[in-house]
C-alpha cells in the first residue's frame, strides 16, 4: 500500500501540504534518506544572509521570493503593515462569512441530491460521482458556479485562460498531441498539473470539477466530507494493508481509463511532482498517473504577484491561508495544452510517459525543470526552522 501512494505523491506527515515521497520512477529499491534531518552544518550556526543565501541555492524549487520573504516571516515595510491592519479588520472578516456561507450552501446542496440515495461502495471507497439523471447535473453545475465564487471570495477576480493549440505544440510532442479526433478518442482520462498552492486544486472545480485523491479522513469532515464525497474522491487509508483492497494505485488507474472511456464519469485531477513548489519549477513525475495508458490533459497553472505569492512552499498553513486572504487581489494564469495520446512505446513505459509530459509541460509553461523532490523539501523545511528558532 506505501509503495502505491508513492506513486500518486501521497504520504503521511501533515507539516508539508500535498505530501509525496522522493520520485523514484519504477525503481524499487527504498530511499532511506532521513526525511526529516536538517543540513547540521547550516542548522547548527546562527541565521544569517549567507546561510539563507545557500539554502536558496541548494533549495531554488522551494524559496519564497514575495514581500513577506522565507517562510513568510520576514520583516516588513511600515506600509504593508498598514495594508495588513486595515485587511484584517475589514476585508477578511466578510471573506470569511462568505466563504463558509458558500461551504455550507454546497452543502446542502448535496445533501438534498443525494437524499434516498445508496453511494458506490467499492474497494472500500465511498462515493456519489456516478449520479444519473438531475442529481448529478445539479451536484456538478452548482459545484463549478460556486467553486468560482469561492475563489472570487479569495480575490481572484479574473481568470486568464490560454488555450494552446496543437499546431503550437506539435514539433515538442509529435504524434502524441491529438489534432483532430473524434470526442471519444480525444477525451482525456486524467488532468495533469503543476502543483502550487492549495487554490490549485479550487481552479480545478471550477473549471472541469474533477475527482482527485484525497485523505480518509477528509470523508468525515463537515461540509467537505460530503462535498468530496459527490466529487468522488479516492480516498487514502494509509494504515489499511488489507489484501482484500486493490489499492489506490489500482483504482486510480481504474478510475482514469473510466473516464477516458465515459463521458459521464468524473475525469481524475493528477499532481505528478507529489508537492508543491514556488511555481517556477518543475518536480521530477511520479509514474502512478500514467499508469493507465490513457490520454492525458497537461494544464499549467501560474500565480503573478506583486507582494504575496500565493506560493505554498515554505510558509506555514495557517499563515498562507491568513495572508492569503488579506491581499486585495490575486492573479492566476492557466495555459491548458492539447490532449497527450501516448505512443505505443509510452503505453509500455510509464516512466517514458511521465518524462515525456513533463518535458512538455516545461517546455511550455517556461519552467525549469528540477531534480529534487520532497525528500529535499523536507529538509529545506527543517533547517530553516532550526535557523528561525537559533535566530
């Protein structure tokens, strides 16, 4: 079971979001790597300039480079201060009420379509995503209308869409980009994305409102449990090693070759790199997306700013959700490729696959392509908070 979530860059730790182990393609021997050991000569002198200057270095995929510096604690200009105050005591407030006013407005939502229903109950799963009829049209209608109006409540008042078309991308990709198809060949099975900060995956409703893998624990959440329940999530239960399960890495694959197959059912949102960077980066691919031989659609996000990047690198999860909301707009950029058909060859080696995407998606989205992962995230991580806390 470890091994499978390791692919989909699934882990269990709760202090880096989106957690994920080192990308190891289809190599089978273990990292034993301490995750969580710091970089003892840096850990072990005082915060300065040139220690900072190093990490920066060694860890580029993962720096802050906004206003309010690594980690978000770095010292501020009386102005952004002043900016902050006046956020606080006015503008997060109303963002607030309204964001828990549109949760629970879902809410409901799915609750009255899913009354006097039975979910899927499959390989310990438990999900509504294969609604028929009225239910699933107004589960899915009102989830991308107030998915959006979630993220307008975030300040992301506009949406640049840039849809690239094959002609553009066709001597990266050859073949494998679909030109013309019919729309069941060219219907993808699974969206792939560069993984920034937890709006991503609010982007994503909002736009195609697909299933994505998730925690068990996030089943039995208020609100949200239910919310992931009629979106359906394959959920993650790290403890089970039961033999009576396929695993998520089964049915993740399952889940995708469906979708390429149906038009009905919810495509997979798939974030390969396994966590997040500052967005200027990419990760290394973990193989479990592409596992299914199937189609893939290459989305790349972008968040622009001028003082706080919406970034979740290194800051903390409280502290990004509260700066987050204290910024009075916030820009993101989509570039969405043509849909990747793999060839034959890729369709034996996803490991191929997986490179092949990326290198695209790169090469694109003007990305630099990095070969560390979360293993060096995490130890980013640590040390810096070694130097925080000396400091």
């Amino acid at each position: 079971m470890e091994t499978e979530l390791k692919d989909y860059g699934i882990n269990n730790h709760n202090q880096v979001p989106e957690p994920a182990d080192e990308p190891r393609g289809g190599d089978s021997r273990k990292d034993e790597r301490p995750l969580l050991k710091s970089d003892s000569n840096l850990s072990s002198s005082p915060l300065s300039a040139e220690n900072l200057q190093e990490l920066d270095k060694k860890y580029a995929a993962f720096v802050r480079r906004d206003v309010y510096g690594t980690m978000g604690r770095g010292e501020l200009p009386w102005s952004e201060k002043l900016l902050l105050v006046f956020a606080l005591v006015t503008l997060v407030p109303i963002r607030v009420v309204v964001a828990m006013t549109i949760l629970i407005l879902y809410s409901l939502i799915c609750r009255f379509c899913t009354l006097f229903t039975v979910p899927n109950r499959d390989e310990g799963q438990e999900n509504y995503a294969h609604l028929s009829g009225w239910r699933r049209v107004v589960i899915v209608h009102a989830g991308k209308f107030l998915s959006r109006a979630l993220f307008f409540t975030f300040g992301f008042y506009w949406i640049s869409e840039t849809r690239r078309n094959a002609d553009a991308v066709e001597k990266l990709a050859g073949e494998n980009v679909c030109k013309e198809q019919s729309e069941e060949l060219e219907r993808p099975g699974a969206i792939i994305s560069n993984h920034i900060s937890h709006m991503d995956i609010l982007y994503h409703m909002c736009s195609s409102f697909p299933s994505f893998v998730a925690k068990r624990s996030v089943a039995k959440l208020p609100f949200v449990g239910l919310m992931s329940k009629c979106m359906g999530c394959v959920y993650v239960q790290r403890e089970s090693k039961s033999s009576d399960f396929k695993g998520v890495s089964g049915i993740v694959t399952d889940r995708v070759k469906e979708a390429h197959q149906n038009k009905n059912a919810p495509m997979m949102l798939l974030f390969p790199e396994g966590t997040t960077t500052n967005g200027d980066f990419l990760l290394p691919f973990k193989t479990g997306a592409f596992l299914s031989k199937s189609p893939v659609l290459p989305v790349i996000l972008r968040y622009p700013y001028q003082r706080f990047s919406p970034s979740w690198d290194t800051i903390s999860g409280a502290r990004h959700v509260i700066l987050l909301l204290c910024q009075f707009v916030n820009h993101i950029e989509v570039t969405k490729l043509p849909v990747y058909h793999p060839s034959e060859q890729e369709k034996e080696d996803p490991i191929l696959y997986a490179n092949n995407v990326r290198k695209l998606m790169a090469s694109e989205g003007n990305l630099t392509m990095s070969d560390i992962g979360l293993a060096e995230k995490r130890i980013y991580h640590a040390t810096l908070n070694g130097l925080f806390c000396q400091s």
